[in-house]
C-alpha cells in the first residue's frame, strides 16, 4: 500500500472518529478547554460593571438585554480561550497540561470550528444588543486574537499579556455596565472607574506574572520572551511582590481619598497582595508545578472573592428594599 493511500485512510479513519463523538462530549471538551475558571470570572466582571454602573445612576436596567450582553461576553471569552489551546498546544504538552487538547481528547479542527462559531454567534449577538456591548464584544475578539496568533503574538511578551489581561478586564466591566443601563462610556462613573482599572491591573499585571511561574520551560521552548523566561527566578518572585503590594497599596489610597464606597473592596484587594507576596518569596510556592501555582491561586482566589463581595453587596441592599 502506497504512503498516499496509508495517508487518506488514517485521515478518513480520524474524521469518522471526530463524526461519532457525542455532541455533548465535544461541547464538554472545549468547555473545558476554554477554562471554565476564566469563564466564571469573566462573568462576576460582568455582573460587577453591570451593578456598578446601576448604583452610579445612569440609564434605566434593561435586565434583558444584560443577560443577552452576558451570553455574548461568554461566548467570545470562550471562543478566545479555545483559540489560545490550540496556537499554545506546541509549549502546553511541554509542560504537562491535562487540557483536552493537550492530552489528544479534543481534535483540533474540532476546536477550531467551534471557536470560529462561537465568535460568529458572539459578534452576531452583540451588533443586536446596541453599540456599547457591540464595541466591548468586537475589541475582546480582536485582542484574544493577536494575543494567541499573527502578527503579534501578545502572549509572547510580559508586556502584551499585560495589555491584553488589562483590555480584557475593563471590556468585561465596561460591557456589564452598558449592557444594564443601556448607554456606552461617556458616563462612566468614579467608582466604577477606579475599581474597574484597580482590578483590571490586578489582571493584567499581577495574574499575568503569577501564571507564568510555573511554565518557564515550556514558554522558553515554544520562543517566548516573557519576563519569566528573560529574568532569573528570584528577581521575578521580587517582582511580582513589588506589583502586587503596589497595585493594592495604590488601590486603597485612592478609595480613602476619592471613592471612600470602595474603601473595604480595595482592603480585600491588598490583603490578596499581600498573600500572594508571602507565597511568592518563601519556599511554599517552590518545587513541583502544583506548588509553584499557589501565587496564581492566591491571586484568582481574590479576584473571585472581590467581584463576589460587589454582587453580594448589592443583592443585600436589593434585599432590605423588599
């Protein structure tokens, strides 16, 4: 049998398996690999901008078209992430990644069908929904593009992950808020504006930093010149110490002296801070990879529970009205 023939019936053979698999079972699979984390995240961000911009008294809610704005968001976030797994399968197999397309259980051109889809549906979505989601929807696919692929490959770089962890975070904010009150950014309030930046640095610089901790290797292999591969480890650990305690310190100087509401969000911020500074300089986050993610841990465990306390908040308030 020639090489040609070996190589149609192994394509044909791949493309029967990919038909069989169950719909669901593919759809459980890019969900997983789109990181459903980032995914729940991404919309306590949402929900946060959505309530911040309520308080601030713009604009009427249109709980509708929230909803619709979150459905959206999530789907572009999604279809972002799947992307990213398949242009970073090269360095995630390097470092071990459990991720299904790292361990051979999603098909690529599965995935990518998936996300082109995904991205179609979220874009279609938010050109319905009015400007303000549309723009925030349109800007998120954009950047989760060049971070992943040509030509500028941000994820490449400490300073292009920052951007676009940074981008992505005040998208998410600024999408929740136009979406609930119907209007686009001109009204921006105070305190939506200063917790959006001080979270969206959160992101973009300290879980940037964090994250790359435990996959120096890898990174270094697939050409990465992240501040982890260029600098030696103990410097990066001062590093991320250094932001994060400045991120936070900054963040509850500027509630106390212009946004006191966000006082006791911009406390919890720093406390993070100062968790992750701990974890980073001693020896608990050193060794094997799970150990060596703590700082990350740490600083999306605070990110959760801020966004969360902003929910709360305002659920409870909802809750003394009735």
């Amino acid at each position: 049998m020639s090489s040609t023939s070996v190589a149609r019936e192994s394509t044909s053979t791949s493309v029967a398996r990919e038909s069989r698999r169950s719909p669901i079972l593919i759809a459980g699979l890019c969900l997983a690999e789109a990181r459903p984390s980032v995914l729940l995240i991404t919309l306590l961000r949402f929900l946060a901008g959505a309530v911040l911009g309520a308080a601030s008294g713009h604009g009427h809610g249109h709980l509708m078209a929230m909803a619709g704005g979150a459905v959206t968001i999530e789907l572009a976030i999604f279809s972002c992430y799947l992307l990213n797994g398949l242009m970073d399968l090269h360095e995630d197999r390097i470092n071990g990644s459990r991720r299904p397309l790292a361990r051979g259980a999603l098909p690529p051109r599965v995935a990518l069908r998936v996300a082109g889809g995904a991205a179609a549906l979220s874009l279609a979505g938010a050109m319905a929904l009015g400007p303000g989601i549309a723009v925030a929807v349109t800007v998120v696919l954009a950047i989760g593009y060049l971070y992943s692929g040509p030509p500028w490959y941000l994820k490449r770089h400490s300073f292009g992950t920052a951007v676009a962890g940074i981008s992505s975070g005040l998208l998410a904010y600024y999408g929740g808020k136009a979406a609930y009150t119907g209007q686009g950014g001109a009204d921006l309030s105070l305190v939506l504006t200063v917790f959006a930046l001080a979270m969206s640095l959160w992101i973009g610089v300290v879980g940037a930093l964090t994250k790359d901790l435990p996959d120096v290797q890898g990174d270094a292999e697939a050409g990465r010149r992240t501040l982890a591969v260029v600098v030696n480890e103990p410097l990066l650990r001062l590093l991320i110490s250094i932001l994060a305690l400045a991120i936070g310190g900054t963040f509850l100087i500027v509630a106390l002296l212009v946004t006191p509401a966000l006082w006791w969000l911009a406390t919890m911020q720093l406390a993070g801070a100062i968790a992750v500074a701990v974890l980073s300089l001693s020896n608990v986050s050193r060794g094997s990879k799970k150990r060596r993610r703590r700082p990350y841990r740490t600083f999306m465990v605070t990110q959760y529970m801020i966004n969360l306390a902003v929910l709360l908040a305002a659920a409870a308030q909802v809750t003394l009205r009735i």
